[in-house]
C-alpha cells in the first residue's frame, strides 16, 4: 500500500541542471585565449558570456527546438506562399545574435575589434554554440557571403548595408523596406551532393543583366532569408548567382519551397528543399568561375563549423563535469571517484584542444591580410581544423552523455539536444574525406602553407618539435603518394598544432599530457587513458573550474 504521504517524498542525489552560469567567467579555457585583446573587446565577451549562459536563454532555446519550424506553401485563399514559420524563440536567439553582430562583425573594420574581428567573433561563436547552434548557421552562411559579394561591388552597394545591420527583420517584405538582411546558400543538389560541379540547375542571360535560374536545389539552411547564393550552369560553366526574394520592383521572385527536411539534429532551423521554376538571379563574379568565386565562403563556413563544435563540446564537457561534482555514487562524489576523475580530465584535453586550434586559425584569418605565411597557415589548416573538432565532438558528448547515465539520455537534458546538434557541422561545407582532399589538393600546389603550419608548430613546441616535423613530413609525402592515407595525415597535422597552440595559452604539463596521450601512444578510441602521473583532478579543475 502506497503511503498517504508518498507525494512530499524528499528527491535526493539528483543534480540540478545547470543553468545561470556566466559563459566566460566560468570558463578559464576561453579567458586564456582572448587574454590579450583590447579590454573593451573582453568587457563585451563577459557580457555576451553572461547574457547566454542566463537561464533565460537557455529556455529560448529549449523552445525553439522543442517547437520546430513549419512550411506554409500556400496561404488561405490557395496562393503560393513559400512560407516557413518559426517558434517566436527562434525569432528571438536570431535578435540576440544580430546585435551581437555573429553575422557581419568580421566585416567591420573600424573600432575596438579592427585588428581582432576574427578572434573576437570566434568567441562569440563559441559561447552562442553552446546554447543553441541550430540559429548559428544562419550567421554563418551570412557572414561568408559577404566574401563572394566582393566579386560583385554594385550587388555589394546594395545588400552590405543591411547584412552589417545589427537589427533582425524577419518580415517577409522586400529588401529595401527592411532593417537588416540575412542571406543563405543553395548548392547542393539530388545528384551531386559535395560534387558541386554535378549541378544541373541552369541558369540563362535575360539580356537585361539578369539570370533565368532552373533547377532545384536539396539541402538549403534558413530558406527564409532575403537572399539566397545559388550555384547554375551557364554557357560558359558553373556560375555564382544572387537570388533575391524579392525582385527590384517588389514582385515576389518565384522561389518554391517543396518540403522541409526533418533532420536528426540542429532542429530549430529549417532546411529546405526548393525548386527554381524561371527565377530571376544576379551573377556574381565571372561567369563560369563560380567555384573560384565560393572558395573564400567556404573557407569562413569552415572556420564557424569548427568554432560551432569546439562550442557543443565544451558545453558537453561543462554538463559532465557539474554533474560528477554533485552526484553520489558507492559513498562518495563522482568526481572523486578515480575512474571518472580519469575520464573527465582525458575529455578535458580534447575540449582544450578544440578551443586552442579552432582560436589559433581565428586569429590566422585576422592575419592573414598583413602576413603571407599566417595566410598559408589558414589555407591548409582551415581543412584540417574542421576535420578534426568536428570528428572529436561527436565522442565528447557521447562520453559526457555515459557520465551522466541515465538523465543524460532524456530530452529534457542539454546533452541529448547536443549530441543530435554535434553531428551536423561535420556535413556542412564538405565531410571528411571532402576535407582530406582539399589537404592534398592545397599541399600539391605548393609547399608553403606546409612550411607555415610546421614553422606554427616549431614555434610553439620548440626543441621537442624537431622529430615531430619529421613525421609529418614523412606522412605527408606517404598521403600525396597514397591518398587513401591522407586522414591520417590530416589528424596528425590538427593534434600538432593542438599541442603547438596550448603549449602558448596554457600550462605546459596539459599540452604535453594531450601530445603524448594522442602522439606519443598507439592509437586509441575511449576516453579515460591518461597516464597516472599526470594529475587528473587538477586537469578538471582547471578548465572547469567550480562555480
């Protein structure tokens, strides 16, 4: 027989989640990492880290993916619409992050940010991705597409303005009218996937400077933007077009939106699959050099996908950790507990690791206009970079999710959430082995950007990176004679520099516990393999430290 009293049974040795915690104070990792950049700019950071790790947002963000976004093809009276509906918390995560200027701000080149934009914007990124990555790839793409709208100044005239707007608009109103603008990518088809040069969209001269765009397109994130950059065959190859919603005279552009994609992850942003049935489209760039004209885009893609899942990681690692702290196992804390203590520390360097590279090729990208060496450092790294954070995420969640056991695998935990959103930076912008070609493409056509990356880690390593840079460039002549190999080389380019750039944030003893755990030892595919002379509980509390 239940007793009378059973309802006011006391709930024990269950963990509050963790919600309320500033997203900068709390993390030593990032302070270390920003540790150098004008004080206003590290004022803000504090105050973006605030303002997201707020119990407030976290709830916006529950919402948005607990509500997805829903397609309206036609409205009430049986017109095309083309519609796509968001919750009102979507709405609201995209507001904050438009001030925040995640969509522009490397863009501007005036102020306390002028010589720091990328870094700066990095750790927006990363803070913002721990919250709720699915709203981020709509800054992303947006952010990029500045680059390609360099190959077209009048249509740049136009669009920069509103893009570099710190107010969102979600009106579906012609451009013009608008406060600020958004744009998305369409590129990938049915049939060509990651082969961009499969597309078999076309696109037509209408003799009045403008494009008759046919075709269709399969993946296309945030379809309710004011513009989308499309990729079409013309005479004279695959070219670059600008797609506005709405056409200069303020007639609808016909752009159909078919069906949403019920995706496994990022669930509060819509992807679309849409038709283009004689859509009118701007080109950008020279005709024919649409993959030339993309590359810059794609490289800033990239660096957001890494920063994105360095972002999801830490957010993994910082649920696991709170939880070890304050729940009881077989008489005492988890986190005292050596097996866990083990686990812990060993996921913490993965984590440390993330954050170090993704911020090292930030800062390549703000120096790459003045430095021709950090320029080739970011061309090849930005390929391996994303390959590696974006493989490790994925198995950081996983081990977080395992420390956590049973609540962690409901959806009313973060980490469920997380681990759905940590699997889709690695599609966006070319999958592994996409990213493992462009490595040997970037390596065949010259020598420097290798030279830069071992000079990188020459610099950070010191004496100990003498027979390191043998190895890699052992491996990287066994890749481009063999290039079933190339992740291999591709992991020990990305776990160097890892090392290389903790070695210049961070105590010694942790880059050299990540150097010879990942490095110095046959490969292994668990966390909790640390030697036991590196102090474990000490790695934990530092880059997690308690609150």
């Amino acid at each position: 027989m239940v007793s009378p009293d059973y309802e006011t049974h006391e709930v024990i040795n269950q963990v509050a989640f963790r919600v309320g915690a500033s997203l900068y104070a709390s993390d030593p990792v990032l302070a270390a990492l920003v540790e150098g950049l004008p004080r206003p700019v590290v004022d803000g950071l504090a105050t973006h880290g605030q303002q997201w790790g707020s119990a407030e947002m976290a709830d916006l963000a529950r919402l948005a993916n607990a509500v997805p976004p829903v397609l309206k093809t036609h409205d009430a009276s049986g017109r095309r619409a083309d519609m796509v509906e968001f919750h009102p918390a979507y709405h609201a995560l995209m507001r904050r992050s438009v001030a925040a200027g995640l969509q522009a701000s490397i863009w501007d080149a005036s102020g306390d940010e002028a010589s720091v934009r990328a870094v700066a914007r990095a750790a927006r990124i990363y803070m913002t991705a721990q919250v709720e990555a699915g709203h981020v790839g709509a800054m992303s793409v947006t952010s990029a597409s500045v680059a390609a709208l360099a190959h077209a100044p009048k249509l740049a005239e136009t669009w920069l303005p509103m893009i570099r707007s710190r107010r969102y608009d979600s009106r579906v109103i012609p451009a013009a009218q608008k406060a600020g603008a958004l744009f998305a990518f369409a590129t990938t088809e049915k049939q060509g996937g990651s082969d961009l040069r499969a597309s078999s969209t076309r696109a037509d001269a209408s003799g009045d400077g403008s494009y008759r765009i046919v075709g269709h397109k399969w993946f296309v994130s945030a379809p309710m933007s004011d513009a989308l950059m499309v990729l079409a065959q013309t005479l004279e190859g695959l070219s670059f077009f600008l797609v506005p919603r709405f056409l200069p005279d303020g007639k609808r552009n016909p752009i159909r939106l078919t069906r949403l994609k019920d995706k496994l992850g990022t669930r509060s942003n819509a992807v679309a699959e849409i038709e283009f049935p004689g859509t009118t489209g701007f080109l950008v760039g020279e005709a024919g050099r649409g993959v030339a004209t993309i590359n810059e885009t794609v490289t800033l893609t990239r660096v957001d996908s890494a920063l994105t899942s360095a972002g999801i990681s830490r957010a993994a690692l910082a649920e696991a950790v709170h939880y070890a702290r304050h729940r009881k196992a077989f008489g005492a804390p988890l986190i005292d507990q050596p097996l866990m203590t083990r686990v812990l520390a060993d996921m913490a360097l993965d984590v440390t690791a993330s954050a170090a590279l993704a911020f090292r090729l930030a800062e390549a990208v703000d120096r790459s206009h003045d430095d021709p060496v950090e320029a080739a450092f970011a061309r090849l790294m930005t390929p391996v970079v994303k390959y590696w954070i974006t493989k490790v995420t994925p198995a950081v969640v996983a081990e977080a999710i395992e420390c956590t056991g049973g609540n962690g695998f409901v959806e009313d935990n973060h980490l469920a959430r997380l681990y759905r959103d940590a699997l889709a930076p690695a599609l966006a912008d070319g999958p592994g082995n996409v990213l493992c070609l462009d490595v040997l493409r970037i390596l065949r056509r010259s020598s420097d950007s290798l030279e830069a990356v071992l000079r990188v880690i020459e610099d950070g390593l010191g004496q100990a990176a003498r027979s390191t840079l043998n190895v890699l460039r052992a491996a990287t002549a066994v890749a481009l004679a063999d290039e079933g190999s190339a992740r291999i080389l591709v992991e020990q380019l990305a776990m160097t520099v890892a090392a290389a750039a903790m070695r210049r944030r961070f105590p010694a003893v942790v880059a050299d516990a990540f150097l010879e755990s990942r490095l110095g030892k046959p490969w292994r595919s668990t966390y909790g393999m640390l030697d036991a002379r590196f102090d474990a509980r000490a790695f934990v509390d530092y880059i997690c430290p308690r609150g």
